[in-house]
C-alpha cells in the first residue's frame, strides 16, 4: 500500500476538521460573535501570537461553524496582505455586503455610506476580520480600523472588526484614538507546547499516512516545538519526511526520514539571505517606490513628509545597504536619485 494515501492534508490550504489545543478559543470567539444574533454588538478583538499558532485556522473554523447565521451576523473575512490599503480594505468589505463600487473614483466616506445603507437594509450584524493586519499598520493604514469602528456611531450599523496580527507591539504604535475605538479586547495565540503539536500532527498523519512509526511524530512535533511552538513548522517536517519515505520506496514513515527532512530544512534556511525586519518607515518608502515603480529622492520626500528629510535619507541609504533598494543617480543635472526596489527583491 502506498505510503501518503491523502497528500491534501498536510497542504496549506487544508482546513482541519478539529483544532487541538485551541478549544477555548475557539469557544471565546464564537461566543463574541453569537451575541450579534441578539442584537447586540460583538466586542472588536485584537489576535495576536507567532506564526503557525492557529489563528487563521481558528477564525476560518469559527467563520465556518456561523455560517448557518448567515442571514443574521455576516463575516467578511479580508487578509490585509492582499488587500494591501486601506482603500482596497474598505472596498473589500462593501463587495462582501453587495455594493460593488468602482475602484477609483469613490471617496472611502461615500463607500462606507453606501455600505452602511445596505447593511441596515439587510439587518444584520457584521464582523470584518483583518487577518495579518502587521503590514498594513506598520504601512500607515491602521486608519482603516477607526472607519470600521465609526460605522457604528455615525451610521449606525452594527459592524465590529477582528484584527490578526503576530506582533503586539506594533498595535502600541497606533494612534491611541484608533486604538482604543477599535480594540476592546486581546486574545492571545501562545505557542503550542509539545502534547498539542504531537496531537496535532497525529490527526494530520492518521488521515495523510497509510502507516508511521508514533516517534516520528513525537520527533516532528519535537522539532515544531524548537520554531517557536509554530504547527505550520511541524506539518510541513511531516509532509517533507513522508515524501522521503515515499521516495525510498518505504510503506511507514520511520524516525530517520524526520530527521533528514530537519536537515535539510536547516542547511536551506542557513543558505536563505538573512531576513531584513523592516521598521514602519522603511516598509512605506518601499511601498511608495513600488507605487510608482521609481520615484526620485524628492518626489519621496513630498509624498513622506511627516518624517523629516535627514531621517528619510537615512533610512534609504540603510535599505541601498541591505541590497533592498538600487539608487541611481538622475534628473536634468544628476542631482536628484531615483530609488527603486532591486530586481531580485521585486516579489
Ligand atoms: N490547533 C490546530 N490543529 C490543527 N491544525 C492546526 C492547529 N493550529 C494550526 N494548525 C495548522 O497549522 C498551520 C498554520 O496555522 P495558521 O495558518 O492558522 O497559523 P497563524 O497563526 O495564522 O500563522 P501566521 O501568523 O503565520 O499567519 C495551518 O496549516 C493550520 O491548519
Ligand atoms: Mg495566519
């Protein structure tokens, strides 16, 4: 019998059937919802925990198991990376009530009015959820979750917001106007200890594996515990491991297909650029020059003029060094520079 009888199951895209370890959250958040189907307005939460601890999975589970109340709480669940902007967010969640607005041309007062006619139309509550908020906020646009938040006083609508980030701190950065308006509550993701990774990894090895040995597991889980306690860690060592075994024409997947899997994880990692952590700052000149494909030192300095000059200058010359953006000089006399994102950066 071959040995990976459902691969799908160990891909990132699968949504598992339960969640071990995360039974009290999940029964927090969706009692925060249900209380909608009274009438009455969900708290606005703030998620927070590493990579991999289960936060995207418990809000799609819980978004899930509220379907059936469809018609009373709707969830518009929106991942920030994607969308992006602000803009883009606030259009995101118009589409999901029904308006279709043209992307340009309608100003974000005009889209949340529109939307707040429909909601109230329809009578239900709605709960946006941002998931990986990070970049958004450290890009400026954390203002999108005071829009959310002033639906409710201005227009009356009952809508909440979920904000999905890895990094508290970043939330401190926030105007506190928009932070205290927009969060009500945080719920932390800790990490998972070894019993929840190992239960975890069984649930996924018992559907994807024809046979293993339970040590392999327990060495994956082990291995997940040591990257932060992070379960996409863990499952990805797995699928890794039993496509080793596969390949060595093995019908059970043994201990030492985990460790090579490990192994090569880490000589890769070892051989991967150092990861650059990008303040808010430098993450917006990297926006605005991905805005305009190029953009001349000045043209930068107008469109960031919060931050003063000699910081902007500096931060531009740290990400030249970190090999993230090439200066050119340029302009009519070579005195102004024109930035843009190195090509091999470009995603
Ligand atoms: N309790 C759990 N039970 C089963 N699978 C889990 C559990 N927690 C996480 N996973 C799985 O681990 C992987 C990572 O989980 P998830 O995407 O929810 O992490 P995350 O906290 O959103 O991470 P990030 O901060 O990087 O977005 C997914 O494949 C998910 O199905
Ligand atoms: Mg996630």
């Amino acid at each position: 019998m071959e040995l990976i009888i459902n691969e799908a199951v160990m891909l990132p895209e699968y949504l598992p059937k339960k969640l071990p370890g995360r039974e009290r959250e999940i029964s927090d958040i969706t009692y925060n919802f249900k209380i909608a189907l009274d009438g009455r307005k969900p708290e606005n939460l703030l998620v927070h925990g590493f990579p991999g601890t289960g936060k995207t999975a418990v809000l799609k589970f819980v978004l899930k198991e509220l379907e059936e109340f469809s018609n009373k709480i709707k969830i518009v669940y929106i991942n920030c990376w994607h969308a992006g902007t602000r803009h883009n967010i606030i259009v995101e969640i118009a589409r999901s009530v029904g308006f279709i607005s043209p992307m340009k041309g309608v100003s974000i007062d005009n889209i949340l009015k529109r939307t707040a006619e429909i909601v109230k139309k329809r009578n239900y509550a709605v709960v946006v959820v941002l998931d990986e908020m990070d970049r958004l906020i450290a890009s400026g646009h954390g203002d999108v979750l005071y829009d959310i938040s002033r639906m409710n006083e201005v227009h009356k609508v009952n809508m909440s917001v979920v904000g999905i980030v890895n990094d508290f701190e970043l939330v401190t950065n926030l105007d506190p106007r928009i932070r205290s308006s927009a969060i009500s509550r945080d719920v932390e993701f800790k990490p998972y200890g070894v019993p929840e990774l190992k239960k975890i990894l069984k649930d996924r090895a018992d559907l994807a594996l024809s046979s293993y040995d339970p040590e392999a597991i327990a060495l994956c889980a082990a291995y997940a515990y040591k990257f932060k306690g992070d379960a996409r860690k863990g499952i990805s060592i797995l699928l890794s491991a039993a496509r080793i075994a596969e390949r060595r024409g093995l019908n059970k997947l043994c201990v030492e297909c985990v460790e090579e899997a490990v192994g090569k994880i880490k000589t890769f990692e070892k051989r991967k650029k150092p990861e650059v952590k990008l303040n808010g700052i430098e993450v917006r000149i990297i926006d605005a020059i991905k805005q305009e494909g190029r953009i001349t030192s000045g043209e930068l300095y107008e469109k960031m003029n919060d931050v003063n000059d000699r910081t902007l200058r500096n931060y531009i010359n740290k990400l030249a060094e970190s090999g993230i953006i090439d200066i050119k000089s340029g302009g009519s006399r070579g005195n102004s520079r024109i930035l843009m994102i190195r090509k091999d950066r470009v995603e």
